[in-house]
C-alpha cells in the first residue's frame, strides 16, 4: 500500500482549480480530498481527520473565512487560505480568525508545497494535538486524564506516551515491537496489559474495542476519523 506524506482537503468551488490542484498534490505524494463549498467541507472534516486544508475565500454560501471562523477552535487542522491578489483585508482577517498561512491566486503550484511542507513540519515539531476528543471520549494529555461519560479516569506516563504516539497518528498500525522502543519495555505480555488497561478507560466495551483495535499479525491501532 502507497505510504502517502499526509492526507489534504482541497476546498474551492471551482472544478479546474480543485482538480489541478489535487492532481499536483498527488504527484508529490499527498493523499487529497476535494470539497465544492464550506459546506461540504464541513461534512467532510466531521468524518475525516486531515492533516491540513487549502481553502478559498470567495465561494457561493459560506465563504472560507466564515468556516474558519466557526470551525477553527475545534478544528486543530492548519489552514492555508487561498486568496485573489487584492483581498489584502481578507488575507489579514483570515490569519486573525485562525488560518496558518495565505496564498494569493494565481499561484505557481511548486509554492503551495512549500507553504504545505512548512506548515507540516511546524505542527509535527510543536506535537499540537493534547487534547482530543472522539465519540463520548476525551483525552487530556497536558493533564493525564482520559473523560468518559462522566467519569474521569488517570493515565500514568507510559499510557501517556503510548496514546500521544497513536494520536499523532490516527490509523497507523503500532506493532508491540514499536510500542515496547517508544517505552522502553520490551515484554510483549507487558504491553498487552498497558492496552488492555487503556481500553477500559476509552472503550465502552473493552471486549469489542471501537477505537484502540487489534490489527492481527500488526499490532494495535488508534481509529479516530
């Protein structure tokens, strides 16, 4: 399977622009979702978790600044507006609201992967995503606690460790080799415990994991999206 450097929604409602774009994110190696209007990105980010998304300002209902606005405390996607060339006021707007970074059209399509690697590489160093939720589920990292229905429950350090990984990887699979190296712990029996633990304080039923799955022949991975 293609190991793709990190999933996109591309929001803009003109086809020749979202199609081009897509087209050159996917010949650089970027794994990219289309949207026609906020709208429909909003569906989209509600089922799906990106790692970054290009959006144009000027589009019929919702303009990209109103998403922003709206979407932007829950949403920890970076967001890159792309704008006409004297929507000054706009692009200033948009970096007050929340937006990372704006790119005027039209724009040389090699600058866009720059901005997109910039960006990434920012969010990767800075590890943003410490508190999360999923479900009825919400995990506090800063704090060590994991909320769920009511109740709050306490994770020492390596259940920590182990979920900061996952998270910042959501459907990547961890085998227990993986997981015992970002530890420090190398019995396989160990670590199934440490699951089987974090389980009973995000899954409603354990037995049946929804999120924190088995992979057979892999190992354990966190589904999120």
């Amino acid at each position: 399977m293609k190991k793709f450097k990190a999933h996109i929604l591309v929001v803009d409602d003109d086809d020749g622009i979202r199609s081009l774009v897509k087209q050159y994110l996917n010949e650089n190696n970027y794994l990219v979702t289309t949207a026609f209007s906020a709208e429909d990105a909003k569906k989209k980010v509600d089922t799906i978790k990106f790692d970054l998304i290009v959006l144009d300002i000027m589009m019929p209902g919702k303009s990209g600044l109103e998403f922003t606005m709206e979407n932007k405390s829950t949403l920890y996607t970076p967001i890159i507006l792309l704008t006409a060339k004297g929507e000054a006021e706009e692009r200033i707007h948009g970096l007050e609201i929340g937006a990372d970074d704006y790119l005027a059209k039209p724009f040389e399509p090699k600058e866009l992967i720059l901005r997109i690697k910039n960006i990434l590489n920012k969010t990767k160093s800075k590890n943003i995503k410490r508190l999360i939720e999923f479900g009825s589920v919400k995990v506090d990292l800063s704090k060590n606690l994991i909320f769920k229905d009511k109740k709050e429950y306490k994770i020492n350090n390596t259940e920590k460790t182990i979920l900061e990984f996952m998270i910042n990887s959501p459907g990547k699979s961890f085998s227990r080799e993986e997981i015992g190296k970002i530890i420090k712990l190398d019995k396989e029996r160990s670590i199934d415990v440490i699951i089987t633990r974090l389980r009973k304080k995000i899954e409603k039923n354990p037995k049946n994991p929804k999120f924190l799955q088995t992979l057979r022949g892999e190992g354990y991975v966190l589904w999120i999206e």
